[in-house]
C-alpha cells in the first residue's frame, strides 16, 4: 500500500552540490518527470573500459551530489540533536526494524566452516521475497510503480548471498536506494538529518548484526590497508559531523576514553568503538589508514581527504562498480553537462 502523494520537494543531488553545497530546499533539479518509465535495474559495467561510462553517467552525478549534500547537512551537528522524523523515515525504521527481527528468527546453523554461515542465505532469500512489498509501503500513490526498481537496491544493500560478504559496493547500494526515494518525492529536503543520524545509523547498526551474527566475510581484499573492512560512508558524513568542534581533534580519535565519551554524539567516533571492539592488537597495525588519518590536523582536511578517497578507492574502483544496477532513476545515460 503506497502513501498519499508527497510535495514535489527532493534532496538536491546533482553534482553541483560538490561546488554549490549550499543548494536551497525549492532546488528540483534531480525530481524525476512525471512520465518516465520505471525499469528494474540491470548491471551496465562488464569490463574496466566501461568505468569512464560510469563516471560520466547521471547516475554517478546523482550520487556523489546525495552524498556531499547529506555531507553539508550534517556538518557541525550532533546525533542527538533535535531534527524531524517524517512518516517516511519512520517507514524506514520499521523495515530496518523488521530485517533485525528476521535476523533473530534465523540464528546462526552449525557449520564446519567458523566464517560465512549459511543461515544467511535463508535471512537473504526472505528479503528477496519480501523487498517489493517494503518498499512499496513507503512510497506516493503516484510513485508505486517504482517499488520493483527501487527493491533492487534495498536488497543489493545487505551483502552477497553467494559468497556471505558485505563491503562498500553494499552500503553504495543503501546510499543509492535512499537516493531514488528521495528522486520520487518520498523522501524531502527537510528530512537530511534524519536520513544519516535515524536511517543510515539504523542501517549500520542492522549490518553490523549481520556481520557478527553470519560471520560475513569483508568484500574485495583491502584487508588491513582500506578504511574499514566494511563501511566508508560513516566515515565521511561523521568526519563531517566533527569539522570545527571546539576540543576535539582528529588525534583524539586514538583515546579510547575519548571514544566512550563521545560515541553517542558522532558517527565516526561510534565506527571507532566498533573497530575496538572487534579488533584486537595494535591499533596502527589493524586500522592503519585510520591510524594515519589521526595525524591530519583538522576535520575539514580529514572529510574533504576521505571524500577524494571515497571516489578514488570504491567509485573508481571496477571489482565495486561492476556490480552496481542502473535504472530510470540512476541512468548509466551521460550526465547533463
């Protein structure tokens, strides 16, 4: 069952927000026409040529400029800061919701194998099942036709079924669902806040418990040397967060207590807790290019730095892309010059 219909009002995502993050609210830029055609999306990249046809797409405009507009939103500002939670970000609570139940109607089965367990697939197969019907729930009257291409992100968002591994090419597929509901007007401007700190932290928090619970592999071979063995995105949007806090600076991020202290407020302080969790022995040794990182004098140098990496490392890079669907709403077509 889909919403009434939402005002025409959407996240401005085009590439302009790399040079114009200070896009107004009435911006429509990326609102999709009333007479497009939706199409489920299909993988478009099948060899390293084709990487220049994606950074020339509309798709790639459309998502950098969502990104580095939620990146702009979010400076300065706490997790516990007062933001509005709009009918729709509560739809998307209650579906991130349901995928943690599922997780608990699945448990873990004995396996020879320690990593990669296979009750995963069965968690997997029932979001399959169930993808359309979620997201169709959460869109306008006028927007229902779209729940089947819309779907496909949702469920390239929580990992491979095949190889039980999650990585950046999942959480871009989480970031690009969010952005096609926000292209048909079911997501607006005014709820950017809630669409990092509710939705996407929600989401981390569901992953994570996947990870854990499945034992799911890292994707790709970064290993010690990439940001995270899964996630980028929290990384940028909580240096964001950070950027001319009074007292704390990158180097803090190394003090535990600092981390406790703070974790509550900031994204990437809360990713720090994660790692020193999960991680034992030195910290340069296991998160070296976080390690590095805490070396950079200021926060703005640090998110404008994992902003180039994020292109350069896991957009540029043909083992992520190769994956990624393009549809009606992120085009493989050439971006509007």
């Amino acid at each position: 069952m889909c919403l009434k219909p939402a005002k025409k009002s959407v996240l401005p995502t085009m590439a302009e927000a790399e040079q114009q993050s200070g896009s107004t609210p009435e911006d429509e830029a990326c609102a999709v026409p009333d007479s497009i055609t939706f199409m489920v999306p299909k993988k478009e990249i099948s060899m390293v040529s084709d990487m220049g046809k994606w950074k020339r797409s509309q798709a790639y405009a459309d998502y950098m400029g969502f990104v580095l507009t939620l990146n702009e939103g979010v400076k300065g500002k706490k997790l516990t800061c007062e933001y509005k939670v709009s009918e729709t970000v509560e739809k998307l609570l209650d579906l991130l919701d349901t995928l943690d139940r599922w997780i608990n109607e699945t448990p873990p089965v004995d396996q020879p194998s320690r990593f990669g367990n296979k009750a995963y697939r069965s968690w997997s197969a029932k979001l399959d099942q169930e993808a359309e019907a979620l997201v169709a729930a959460m869109l306008p009257a006028d927007r229902c036709a779209a729940a089947p291409e819309i779907a496909v992100y949702l469920k390239e968002a929580v990992g491979n079924a095949t190889r039980i591994d999650y990585g950046t090419g999942h959480e871009a597929a989480f970031a690009a669902f969010l952005c096609c509901l926000c292209k048909v007007g079911a997501l607006r401007v005014d709820d950017q806040l809630a669409i990092v700190f509710k939705v996407f932290n929600s989401y981390l928090a569901v992953m994570r418990k996947l990870q854990k619970t499945y034992r799911m592999e890292p994707a790709g071979s970064q290993g010690v040397w990439g940001l995270d063995d899964f996630q980028f995105l929290p990384f940028i949007w909580g240096s964001a967060q950070l950027v001319d806090h009074p007292t704390l600076e990158p180097r803090h991020f190394l003090d535990e207590r600092v981390v406790n202290e703070h974790q509550q407020d900031f994204m990437f302080l809360e990713c720090i807790k994660f790692i020193n969790e999960m991680k034992t022995g030195p910290f340069a040794e296991h998160s070296n290019q976080l390690w590095n990182i805490s070396a950079v004098p200021s926060w703005s140098k640090v998110n404008q730095g994992l902003i180039r990496m994020y292109k350069a490392e896991c957009l540029e890079k043909f083992p992520v892309i190769q994956h990624f669907k393009f549809g009606s709403l992120l085009s493989i077509q050439p971006g509007k010059t």
